[in-house]
C-alpha cells in the first residue's frame, strides 16, 4: 500500500479553486494536479511548494544469490 496522499481543495466566494496535493514529494505530485486539472479544468496559475524541491523516497529492494565456487 503506498503513502498517504491529502489532497485539499479551496473553493472562494468568487469561485475561485485552489488545490494543494500534500504528502508526495518530488514530481509525483504533479500525476496528482493533472488528474485534478481533468476534473476540475484548467489551471491558471502554479505554486510549487517545498515538497516538489525534496528528493522523492524510493524504497528499493534487491536479492543477490551467491554461488560457491569449486573447492570452497
């Protein structure tokens, strides 16, 4: 299961949207704004904030199988 993801949406008495994905790192947020952006139209104006700058956390698991050699 992977991380949790908020997304939080703010609807002005103009109507005016903002959207803010939290949780994601990196540019996997932005997988995030396009689906938005589908649903919600298109995007004026954008604001990356610090999150977009970190390095994104990939876990990363390996299995190395060892072979003895003749004689060992």
């Amino acid at each position: 299961m992977g991380k949790q993801v908020d997304i939080e949406v703010e609807i002005d008495e103009n109507g005016q949207v903002q959207v803010h994905v939290k949780g994601r790192k990196g540019k996997t947020c932005l997988e995030f704004k396009e689906l938005i952006e589908q649903a919600l139209g298109p995007v004026r104006s954008e604001r990356l904030t610090q999150e977009y700058y970190e390095k994104e956390s990939v876990e990363v698991q390996q299995t190395v199988e060892t072979r003895k050699r003749c004689g060992e």
